[in-house]
C-alpha cells in the first residue's frame, strides 16, 4: 500500500503564493526595484523612497503618477494582473519596465501591504491594505494624484527566508546599488532615498544623461568620460567610457541599459573592454555607461523572472556595433587630443608607445592579427615600500637559490646591512622585474608583488590596532558616490588602523586628515576608491569569508603599486627583499602568482640549444 505522504497533491494556494513570491521578491532592494519600476511606468516625474530597518520594518515608494483607480484595486495585487500586456504578442513590443503582473501580488504573499492611490486632482484617493494576500476593503482616503505603496513587516510570515538575508549593513548597501542602477538612465524624474531617516540620494532633474551620471558617480568621474554616440539600422546606442589613461583594474561602474531596463549582458561588456583595449594597458578596465535603444521585436524580455538578463535577437551583430562605437569614440578622442583641439589632457596618452603582444611561441597573441598594447612613456610615482626589507639580496652570496621547478628559495647567510649590494635587476613594460638567478631568470609581477607586502603588513596592523600614519598640513576631501561614502563612513575603524583618518564631511563628501605613512597624498584618492570598489566586489566576499581579511586584501589592493609604474633600481631591490621577507612571497592574496621562474634549462630549449 503506497505511503499517503509520497502522494501526489496540489499545494494550498497561500504556500503556492509564497513560493511565487520568492521569485520576484528576494530582498528588499528587490521590493524596492519592482515599485520604482512601476512608478516610472504611471509617468510620475517624482518618486521617494523610503526605508526603516534596512527595509524590514517599512519600505515606502511615493510617486506622482497617474494613479490606480480605485476599481482597480483589489484586482493590482492578483497575480498575472497587469494594464501593460493583453495578449502574447504584447511581449515583443513592451515599452515599460515591468508587464508580469507579479510585483505586488508577491509583496502582498510575504509583507502587510498597503496602496494609496489617486486618478484624480481633486485630492480624492483610496486606500488597500492587504496581510499575507488576504484583502482587506477598500477605503477612501486623501492625497494628491499619485500612488504610495508601503509594505511593512517583510517576510513575517516567512521567518525562514528572513532568517537567510544580509546583515543590515549589506542590505543598505544593496539598495544603494539598485537605486543608483535604477536611477542612472531617467535623469528627467526626480528621485529621492531616505535610510533610517537621512537622505542618501536626491537626484533633480537634469537635461542628460552624461549629468546624471555626474549626480550618481561625482561630477570629476562624469567629466572624464569619452562619449561614444552610435546609430546602426535598429540600434541606437549612446556610450559613455573611461578615457584610455583612466581605466581600473577594478572598474565600479560597468553599467548596461537596453530601453532603459538595467541588464547584464557578457556581449556588451566584452565589446566594450577589447575596443577599450585597443588603446590602454591590457591591465586596465574601462567604466562604461551603455545606452542602448533597440526595436523591442529583436529582443525578448520574458527570459528571467527579474528582468535582470534579456535575449538578443542577434548577439554577434550586436557585439560589432558596440565594439565600433567604442572603438571611434576613442579613436575621435584622441585625434582631438592630438590636434590640440579643447579637450582635457589626459596625461600619459600623447607619448603612448603600442607593442604588439605575442605569446612565448612568438605568436601574436589575443588573435589573428595580435593585440596592441598603449605602454605609457611617461615617468610614475616613486613609491616606497610598507616596511623596511628585513632580508636582503646579495649578488656575491647568491642569496635567491631555487627548489625544484617552480619554487625559489631565499637563503638567510650573508646577508648584513653593511654588507648590502643592489643585484641587477629590470623592469618590464613597467610591469614585471626581471631578476638573474643561480640558475635561471624570475619574473616578479610588481603589483601582485606590492599587493602581498601590504596584505600581511596589514593584517599585522589589524591585529596591533593601528599602522605608522602621516598627519596632512591640509585634509584631502573626496566626492564618493552614496554607495561608497556609506562603505568608508561604516568601517571607519578598519581605514583608522590601517593608518586613515578619516570624517564625514557631509552630503557626498569624506575628509582624510591623515594617511598610511608609506603613500603619498597624491595617491590617497586612488587608493581609498580602489579599496572600496574592492570590498563592493561581492566575489571578493566569498574569497575571503572572513572580514578583517578581506579588508586586509582591500587595502593591499588599493595601496598596491601599479601595472605601468616606473621603479628605480633600488626600488625594484627594496621590493624584492620585501617580498622574499614575507610568509607566502610566492602568491598574492588572491592565490595569483607573483614569481615566475624560468630555468637555464627551459630557456636553452627555447633556443633550441
């Protein structure tokens, strides 16, 4: 007789409407997605948001748009009940943000919801409250015309899921990112975030997009930029990227918008990174802002339940039409630098020498016809290291010895202070040290190199509670997005060991009036903006579970040396006694290796001797 509990039922529609709702609704940066969407959608020129308790408590989405007439109520929070699609052909020619009919169906399964909303000017409006997708009756009630959706109590008859979201902190931090994304391609709506009672975003309305950006990402980051106007048959394009001396290894913005809908799209992003790479160091990533207008007909967006990814019609299309618009736009850049017409200077750029990369076959490399590379002429920042080498190399005693093929050994004899010798030593492209050894060569990759040097001096100064720090005649102050203000305002403590000192300075702006005593205050700017943008990078999180590591890895990454920095021979020494004084000189914090070794007999095979 077969188990009554291995029987086949159908759910109860409450538990169906939970599990629907965990689709859609995910966190409340996800709550807040769906409403704004929504509220762009009734035309509003003006939406607030609201958050208390990181959005657990209430989020509140205020907007002056058209309204819900109040017959419609009721029928607003039924799941697969919309006004934007009616039949299935609907779907290929949307010109909205949301169509499913899902959004506040599924915040109606998992929070006390309530709608005001008006149709009218006459300052009559109705009020629905629904708790776990029971209704209650509507009532009248008064506002001007516009719709506030309020949902109170997330996820209280889902402790489970509740029990599964972030800390607060990276809730706040999640919903600054989406409001930012969400923000960017509307520079004509007013938007306003209020969290825990004061205002992290308000963006007026502005005449473009490139003052928009500006509004979000600093007025400096947006100037910058290098705009890329496009029009290919059936796509309109608009692209904003970083000039070819500006690129990051970590960049913060990589931002797509397909008619106006924030998407990710790995086409897109390759496109833009090989013609960005054209003219900049193969280290470096642009930040980039793309527009794209195309004819919903070629694209399908019913292809993830958060309309977070889309289909394209024709990827490889797509892909040449992004890769040229980045590629004249840079190209028509520099030719204006060039000619001296009035556009900013952008160091480095006019004495740019392009190599041609090969493999170690002598191959061009990165395709058919090899890539060319911009190595800057100019000369870089003279650096000094976190800590005084306590090992040193010694020609004469033959300190560096190796074990095995791809390990090197340094032997501790001979190596007293009145006895130092600088060893012969090159640098590479302003990349990597070239090092003669018994027998054979190394290759030290110079930032991988720096970046373990700062690691473990960091995680000794997090452990003692503080780091050797220089006081700054004048503070330096720093325009961050509200995304990164609220990463440095949060971990104060964290940049004060590691030798920051560090205040809120109001609205956008931080004030640094002491920094880490080994960078100097040209470098403080680049330096605090990588270090945050590296612990924005969620997949940093997961490499370094533990937070007082990955701040260390931060902090090495953004005060690390980098790729196309001259060094001085002694530098170059210093680095490398650094370097073989540390507990793990062989990798990074990231587990990249910072020495090559190539044998004498590797390279006479090479030779074929």
């Amino acid at each position: 007789m077969a188990d009554v509990q291995n029987r086949i039922h159908v759910l109860s529609q409450p538990l169906i409407d939970k599990i629907a709702a965990g689709e859609v609704i995910e966190n409340p940066a996800s709550v807040i997605k769906e409403l704004v969407d929504n509220a762009i959608d009734a035309g509003a020129g003006r939406i607030s948001i609201v958050v208390e308790d990181a959005g657990f408590s209430r989020i509140s989405v205020s907007d002056d748009g058209g309204g819900i007439h109040h017959e419609d109520l009721t029928a607003a929070v039924l799941r697969h009940a919309t006004s934007k699609i009616s039949v299935f052909d609907d779907l290929y020619s949307l010109h909205t943000m949301g169509f499913r009919g899902e959004a506040l169906a599924s915040m109606a399964a998992v929070s006390r919801l309530e709608i005001v909303s008006s149709d009218n000017a006459g300052g009559l409006a109705h009020r629905l409250c629904v708790e776990g997708s029971e209704c209650g009756p509507i009532e009248p009630a008064s506002r001007t015309r516009g719709t506030t959706v309020t949902v109170r109590d997330l996820f209280f008859n889902t402790p489970a899921r509740r029990k599964f979201m972030k800390t607060r902190k990276a809730e706040h931090l999640a919903i600054l990112r989406l409001c930012e994304q969400v923000f960017m391609p509307f520079p004509a709506i007013h938007f306003t975030l209020v969290i825990e009672g004061r205002t992290a975003i308000d963006t007026p309305p502005v005449g473009d997009a490139r003052s928009r950006i500006a509004q979000i990402a600093g007025t400096a980051f947006a100037q910058a930029l290098v705009e890329c106007p496009a029009l290919a048959e059936g796509i309109n394009a608009s692209l904003f990227v970083s000039a070819p001396d500006a690129g990051q290894i970590r960049p913060r913005y990589q931002n797509l918008y397909v008619n106006l809908r924030k998407i990710e799209s790995e086409t897109v992003t390759y496109a833009v990174r090989n013609a960005f790479q054209k003219f900049a160091p193969p280290a470096l990533k642009p930040s980039f802002f793309c527009f794209l207008d195309i004819d919903p007909g070629e694209i399908d967006v019913n292809v993830h339940p958060a309309k977070a990814r889309i289909k394209f019609g024709d990827e490889r299309r797509l892909f040449g039409a992004v890769y040229r618009t980045v590629e004249r736009g840079i190209k028509a850049f520099l030719d204006a630098h060039a000619a001296g017409l009035s556009v900013p200077r952008q160091p480095g750029l006019s004495d740019a020498l392009f190599v041609r990369e090969t493999d170690a076959h002598g191959e061009p490399g990165d395709g058919p016809a090899g890539r060319e590379t911009a190595v800057s002429a100019d000369d870089g920042m003279q650096v000094a290291l976190a800590f005084p080498a306590r090992t040193i190399l010694n020609n004469s005693e033959k300190n560096l010895e190796h074990d095995g093929d791809n390990t090197v050994q340094l032997s501790q004899h001979g190596a007293s202070p009145e006895n130092w010798d600088l060893i012969s030593c090159y640098q590479i492209h302003d990349i990597f040290i070239l090092a003669p050894i018994k027998n054979g060569i190394l290759l030290i990759d110079q930032h991988a190199a720096h970046e373990r040097i700062l690691f473990e001096q960091a995680l000794e100064n997090l452990q003692s509670g503080h780091a050797p720090s220089q006081q700054l005649l004048f503070p330096i102050t720093m325009e961050l997005p509200p995304t990164e203000k609220t990463v440095v305002t949060s971990n104060l403590d964290f940049f004060r060991k590691f030798g920051y000192e560090v205040q809120d300075f109001g609205g956008r702006t931080v004030s640094i009036s002491a920094i880490p005593a080994f960078i100097r205050d040209s470098q403080v700017t680049e330096a605090v903006g990588e270090t945050v943008r590296y612990l924005l990078d969620e997949r940093n999180a997961a490499f370094f579970p533990e937070r007082h590591a990955r701040f260390a890895a931060a902090f090495a990454c953004g005060c690390a040396m980098k790729a196309g920095q001259k060094l001085s021979h002694e530098e170059m020494n210093a680095l490398l006694n650094s370097l073989f004084a540390t507990k793990n000189p062989y990798n990074c914090p990231h587990g990249r290796p910072t020495i090559i070794r190539i044998s004498i007999d590797e390279l006479k095979r090479r030779f074929l001797r």
